[in-house]
C-alpha cells in the first residue's frame, strides 16, 4: 500500500515558498541575493499593536480560546465590516482562523465534494487551485491575460459556469498582479452570478487597505447584496498591519457555513493563537493612521519598478491598483539565450537564470498560472529595488 494520499499527490508544494528558500540558501552559501519573492510587508508590525500582545501576555491571556475566535475580536471585525464595507454581520457569523490561509481551507474542506467545481481567474494565489484539489474538488482556470489587464470579464465567467460549479474565488487586488476590480467590473460579474443562484463567492480580500491613487477597494456583497446569503468574505491583518507571522484571518458569511467551517477547525488546530488575537483586535480598533504613509511609500516603489521595467526590449508591464506585486509580461524575451547560455524557453527558465546569473530572485508566472510572466514583490527598499532593477536591465540587455 502506498504510505502517501493519492490525493496529495495531486498537490504541489508552494512555490513562492520554495523560491524563497532556494534565495535563502544561496545567500547562505555567500551569494549577494536580492529577493523579491516574499509575498510580506518589510515593515515592523505597529508599536500599538505589540503593546496589546505584551498586555495579554501579562494578562494571562495564554489559554485555550473559543474555537473560532475570542467574542472581542469578533466584535472588532464585526466594526471593520460596518465601517470599511458597510456590510452588516453579527458574531455568530465570524470565524477567525490562523491566517487567511486556514480560512479559505476551512471553508474548502467544509463545502467540496468529489466532482464539484471552483472557478478561479488566472494569474491566481499560487495556494487556491492546491487547496481545492486538498479538498477533493476540480479547480476550473479562467485565464486574464494582459491585454484585460488580468481581469476576468463576465463573458468569461459566464463560459466557466457549470451546474457542478460550486465557488467563484475573487481576489481584488490581485496577487500576484495587484489588479483591483472597480465597482463596475465587480458589478458586471455579480451580474451573472444573479442569473446562478447556486454558486457561491469566495472573496479575498486581503489587500483590501493596500489601494493607491484614485483606485476604490470594494467586495462582492458590498456591490450586489443580493449575494449576501452566498458570500464568504475573507480578510486578514497579514498586509495591512505588517502581522504575516501572528497568524490571523478572518472571514464573516452565512452562519450555517461558518458553524461547518468552526467544525473543521475543531478538530484540526483549534483556536488561533490566543495572544495574536488580542494584538487583532488592537489592529483593527486601533489607529490605521500608518496606512497612508504606509501606502505612499509602495506607491513610490511601484512607480520605481513599473518604470524601470517597461524601459526593457521585450518586457511590458502594467500598473496595478493594489497590493505590492507587479506581474510584467516577457513574451518578447522568450527563445533568446542568456549570457551563460541558457535559452529562456519559458518563463521558469527566466527566472531560474536570474536568479543564477545576477542573485535576482523573482517567481516565475506559471506559478500563478499564467504566463510568461514573472512576479516581483516591491515591499522591500528603494536600494534594492533600484539594484534588481538593474540587474534584471542587464541581464535581458544581454539576452541574444
Ligand atoms: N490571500 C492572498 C491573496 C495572499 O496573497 C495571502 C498571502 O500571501 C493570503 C491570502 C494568506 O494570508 P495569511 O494566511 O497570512 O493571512
């Protein structure tokens, strides 16, 4: 009998994941190694918020907690709807999980049955297709191409329906392009989720607070509230508030989904970290004034990087509305050799070069499912941005 699950073996490891570690190790080794694979903010996490964990700790607040999330925090989220989403939730239909992560697993394994389909627009989150395929379901991929500016159009939607369709997962702003939907594109995709009434919306809205210029955050129950009573909307404090190693998500829906997802979180992890939630709740109660200057600096570094690589033969890239990512196209660099010789036959191969040849990581597009592309995260300094610009300037200019 084989020890491993078949249906692990449908699964990959995460490959963000597995670029960070290969930049790790080279720099390990000595290599000078810029990375810009982290999908996290290299910011601290708010003084504010590190006092609410220290005070918990002192507290004794270091015990086991209601499964799904202490009722202050629940509160807090509660607040957050209202507020930024003018979505109206009670408690009961909160979860908070370790991560946004768990909670779009959660309610994965809470909902999915052999044959059942999930609609995901391409580029994607490198963990949705996986975590579907986790869950015993079909993964449906609906490629936005550039040309859409990654954008997933209601005819396009309306093509991937099925009557075994169960979710549409929607992330707006997008990793790994930073695209956001506006009011009306969002509204035309409601638009067709009206006319089925069995699917159901998976929102990740996890960059929600990472919006710039005139770009206007807004999520699926918000635009067509028709869609309330078949919407999960997820968020997290990972990006807004610098807290990727804390562990919290969250997501507020119909309460019959929440209790199923409450059930599997039972009896896997239980309880999110008790001191981690109490730092949340000072997260989303708390000042969100360091959010714009937070935001101008990205803003800055997205200019930095959309700039310099638009100034390279062969390589386009847009500019997004969100997030920390940019998602530039090497179409016209693929089939030309790279000074060590290595033909760039895909975009794996690009990146795989560069990160050999000038210490550059970047993950590469068919990790997000469309390509060729690649992915750079800005959230790291000017200095190296303006370096990794550089080299990746040099590297495709001696591209033959
Ligand atoms: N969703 C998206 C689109 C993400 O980019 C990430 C993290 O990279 C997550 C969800 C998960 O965030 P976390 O588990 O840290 O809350």
């Amino acid at each position: 009998m084989e020890l491993l699950s078949r249906t692990l073996a449908r699964v990959k490891p995460s490959p963000t994941i597995a670029v960070t570690t290969k930049a790790q190790e080279l720099k390990a080794a000595g290599r000078d190694v810029i990375g810009l694979g982290a999908g996290e903010p290299d910011f601290d996490t708010p003084q504010n918020i590190k006092d609410a964990a220290v005070a918990a700790i002192a507290s004794g607040k270091t015990k086991y907690t209601a499964v799904d999330g202490i009722p202050e925090l629940k509160q807090a989220i509660c607040a957050k709807f209202k507020r930024d989403n003018d979505l109206d939730y009670k408690p009961a239909q909160v979860s908070v999980s370790s991560g946004g992560k768990q909670v779009l697993y959660n309610a994965l394994i809470a909902t999915m049955n052999p044959g059942e389909e999930v609609i995901i627009p391409a580029p994607y989150w490198v963990s949705y297709p996986d975590m579907v395929l986790l869950a015993g379901g079909t993964p449906v991929i609906v490629e936005c191409q550039l040309e859409q500016s990654f954008k997933m159009t209601p005819e396009q939607l309306e093509a991937a329906i099925t009557p075994n369709t169960k979710w549409l997962i929607f992330n707006s702003p997008s990793n790994p392009t930073g695209a956001g939907y506006t009011w009306d594109e969002l509204r035309a995709l409601t638009d067709v989720l009206m006319r089925h009434p069995h699917v159901w919306v998976m929102t990740d809205d996890m960059y929600e607070h990472l919006a710039y210029d005139d770009f206007k955050f807004c999520t699926p129950a918000q635009v067509e509230p028709q869609l309330y009573d078949r919407t999960l909307t997820v968020n997290g404090v990972s990006k807004a508030y610098a807290m990727t190693g804390w562990r919290i998500g969250y997501a507020a829906g119909p309460e019959k989904l929440i209790g199923a997802m409450r059930k599997v979180q039972s009896q896997s992890t239980s309880n999110p970290c008790s001191i981690s939630q109490y730092a949340a709740v000072e997260a989303l109660n708390g000042t969100q004034d360091y959010i714009a200057p937070h935001n101008e600096l990205f803003v800055r570094r997205r200019n930095l990087v959309v700039k310099a690589l638009n100034a390279i033969d062969g390589v386009i890239c847009p500019v997004p509305e969100g997030a920390f990512y940019v998602y530039p196209s090497i179409a016209g660099l693929i089939g030309k050799t790279s000074a060590a010789g290595t033909l760039i036959e895909n975009d794996e191969v690009f990146a795989t070069a560069l990160l050999e040849e000038t210490g550059v990581a970047v993950v590469f597009g068919s990790a997000f499912g469309l390509s060729p592309n690649f992915r750079i995260s800005y959230a790291t300094s000017d200095e190296n941005l303006t370096e990794a610009c550089k080299r990746i300037t040099d590297f495709c200019a001696q591209l033959r």
